[in-house]
C-alpha cells in the first residue's frame, strides 16, 4: 500500500488543519498556502486519486459541498467572485494525488483566473 497522503493524515487528525465544514462522506479546510483569503480546499473522505476513479454518489456529495461553501466564503472573505478548480492529474498541477476541489475567491480586479 501507498503512504497516506497529507490529506489523509488531516482527515485522521494527524496534522492539524483549519476544517471549515465536514459530513460523513466529506471534508473541507483552508489551504495552507493560500492563492487568496478563504482558499478552501473540498476533499472526498474516501481517498480516490482523480475525479475519474470518484464514485458518482461521492462527487456529487463533493460538488454538493461546494455549492454550500462557495457563498459563505464570498461572503467571509468579502469577495466578488469564487473560481472552482480541480487539478486532476500531475500533468494539470495535482500534487496531492487524493481528488480536492479548490474553492478560490476573488476579488474584482485581482488579475488572477485560470
Ligand atoms: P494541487 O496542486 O494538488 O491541486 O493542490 C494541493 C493543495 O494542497 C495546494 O494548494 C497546497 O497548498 C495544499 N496543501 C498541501 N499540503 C497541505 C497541508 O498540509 N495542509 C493544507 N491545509 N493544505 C495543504
């Protein structure tokens, strides 16, 4: 078997993490290296490496969570705007190999976006 990755080790409560929503089936906390206030990162508790490998019932939890917290960390954050992104895959910038969709708020102006 694999090593854990880091996000697994959170969800164990073996490395701290500021979690700002969890359910049975999923996670989410701030990024550690944030690319705007409020980065959240949406994380299956089930480690699937890619959205591919998710389970169909699992992603929509997933994207459910997403839907929910997007509006509340605009409004945390005072943001405009919210990009939603997944790396999925090394080739695309994945470096955690465990599916998380980043939640980036944004700010009118902020020059940023995919
Ligand atoms: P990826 O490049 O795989 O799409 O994104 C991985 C994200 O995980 C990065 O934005 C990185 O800052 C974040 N990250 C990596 N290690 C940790 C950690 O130990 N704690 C938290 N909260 N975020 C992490």
């Amino acid at each position: 078997m694999s090593d854990p990755t880091v996000f697994e080790r959170i969800i164990d409560g073996e490395i701290p993490a500021e979690i700002v929503h969890e359910t049975d089936s999923v996670i989410a906390f701030l990024d550690a290296n944030p690319l705007a206030p409020g980065h959240t990162l949406v994380v299956p508790k089930e480690p699937y490496e890619r959205l591919r490998d998710t389970p169909p019932e699992l992603s929509a939890a997933v994207f459910e969570a997403v839907r929910e917290l997007t509006p509340a960390i605009e409004d945390a954050v005072d943001a405009d705007a919210t990009t939603v992104g997944i790396n999925d895959g090394p080739a695309a910038g994945q470096e955690v190999p465990h599916l998380h969709v980043h939640i980036v708020p944004r700010f009118e102006g902020d020059g940023g976006g995919p």
